[in-house]
C-alpha cells in the first residue's frame, strides 16, 4: 500500500451528480495454462459467476458480464436467469484468441493484423451468438489487448461497444500498450486508439487509479478496482478515484471495475469475497460523502449515454 495516499478533499461537484457504478466480470473458460485466469473447472465457474451476481444485487448494482464463447455456451441458462432475477447484463463478448479454437489462433487480439483480428472475432461471436440466441454488441479482449485496427473492424463486425482500454497499462508481451490513453467513456478514433474520434463505438475504459504507475517485472500498469488485489486499501483506491473523476468531470461519469470467474464469491469469508464486498460499501459512501448518486449501470446503459454526446474529435495540433 505505500504510496497510496488518499486525494483530499474531492472537489464539490459543479456539473457531475451522477457517477455510474458499472460492475463487470470477464468469465472465462477453467485455466489452461498456470498463472492464466480462470475457475478450476464448470461446477466452481457456475457458483463463483452466481455469487458475484448477489452480492452485487444486495448494494443495489447489477452486474455486467463479458462471456468467453465456451462460456456462453456453458453457462446460457444462468446467464439469462441471473438476467431476469438480478438485473444483470450478459451481451459481452470478451475473447482471449491463444484460449478459442482449440488453439488455432496463438497470439493475444493486439498481436493479430485485422485481417486476423476479424476472423478470430467473427468466429468467436457466431458460437457466443448459437449458445446465446442473440448476438453480442459489446467486446472486451484479454488483457486489453488491442492495436489501431481493433476499433474500426469491432465497427464493421456489428459491435456498438465495450470495454477494449486500461490506460497507462504498458504490457509490451501481451500486445497492450494504453499509455496516454483516454480515461472516461468516449467514441474512439478510426485511425489512433488513444484518442478520442467519431466511431459509432462506446469504449468503457477500466478506471484506474491515476496517483501511482506501478512497475512489476516490466509491466506498468495503474491500480484498478479489482477485489482480487490483496495488497491495496480499496477504500483508498475509491477515494482517489473519485477525487479524480469530480477532477476531470467528464460527459459520462464511470467507477468501472473487472474480475473474473476464479474467486469463490460464494464464500463470505473468502479474502476476495471480502474485498469485493469493502469495495462495493465503499463506492457508495464516496460517492455519497462527496456529494454523488452511485447509480447501479449495465454496459448497454453506460454505451447509450456515450454515443448520446456529441461527437468530438481530436483537433490538429502542427508540430
């Protein structure tokens, strides 16, 4: 925890009421190769996946999942039940290409040319889309791994949105490099993933924690909300993110955070069941100390309100 040190006071709010709390999970399929993500197998994914939902639900937020294809498969029954009981969201398409195919495809999404990209996306979304019944509007690769091509092919593959950015993550070895990338939702550009354009896209970004870049084994990355961290004071990490976002007061106002289906949420007291349940507290209390509305999202929600503003561009700056 040294260096996390919490931003006071947070700025009254002067335009920003509303923050919207949009509580995601990547479910992936059980792990395939050590130190990967994922459950130890289905019986475990199905009560980790369920017991993420309820917690969720008694803080009043729904939950937002991303489902590898094989778990869409899977898991389609819960999935459209914890829909109509919990007020979740299940049309994400999340993807690791090197897990899909039965290895077909050995590279992470930032590693493929388009032309690949679409491929392996196309494949992916047609097997989500037969378990399913519908197909998916929104993606987020592994990792966040992604390049310039990324963007416009999700566009012309049918996705109105999704969560592709972590900015200030650099992962060199897994193809995502975010530095300097925009914080807050936006429309992407066609041509510079960092920047804001005009696709008729919705990129949620992974919320981070701008106070700190941290460096482990040449990873650089800023903390997010994630519970799985067992070495962060997540209420600290709330109010500096909050501090942050009344900082910046952007269009759309996001506390977006991720996990995956490889903790037991089921298990009051489990370390992660734990944080997950301190992070959800509070998210609602800053928000409220600072003069904030905590206001339960879905993705679907969250890509409306973006591709609602209008559309800004990133002005020519001459060297």
């Amino acid at each position: 925890m040294a260096g996390y040190v919490a931003s006071t006071p947070i700025p009254t709010p002067k335009v920003m009421k509303e923050i919207y709390v949009l509580v995601t999970m990547d479910v992936e399929v059980p792990r395939q190769a050590p130190g990967a993500s994922g459950p130890e197998d289905w019986p475990s994914s199905e009560a980790y996946i369920r017991g993420y939902a309820d917690v969720a639900a008694r803080f009043g937020f729904p939950v937002s999942f991303f489902a590898h294809p094989e778990t869409a498969d899977r898991h389609a029954a819960l999935f459209h039940e914890l829909c109509e009981t919990r007020g979740a969201f299940a049309d994400g398409l999340h993807l690791h290409p090197w897990k899909f195919a039965d290895g077909k495809y050995r590279a992470h999404l930032g590693g493929l040319d388009a032309t690949r990209q679409t491929a392996v996306i196309s494949e992916a979304a047609a097997l989500w889309q037969a378990a399913m019944g519908r197909r998916p509007l929104y993606f987020r690769p592994g990792t966040f791994s992604a390049n310039d091509s990324t963007y416009p092919l999700l566009v012309d593959l049918g996705f109105r949105g999704g969560s592709v950015s972590a900015p200030g993550r650099i992962y060199s070895d897994l193809y995502a490099i975010w530095a300097g990338a925009v914080p807050d939702p936006h429309r992407p550009h066609r041509s510079f993933r960092q920047l804001e354009g005009d696709l008729p896209f919705a990129n949620i970004p992974l919320t981070q924690d701008f106070s700190k870049l941290e460096n482990i084994r040449g990873r650089r990355f800023h903390r997010d909300l994630r519970p799985d961290y067992d070495d962060v004071d997540h209420r600290v990490l709330v109010r500096n993110v909050v501090a942050q976002l009344a900082e910046r007061r952007p269009a759309v106002p996001v506390i977006h955070f991720d996990t995956h289906n490889d903790n037991d949420y089921t298990d009051p007291s489990h370390p992660v069941r734990r944080n997950y349940e301190v992070l959800l507290e509070a998210i609602s209390q800053t928000c409220a100390e600072a003069g904030f509305v905590a206001v339960g999202s879905t993705v679907a929600e969250v890509c409306d309100r973006v591709l609602a503003q209008p559309v800004r561009c990133a002005e020519f700056v001459p060297a």
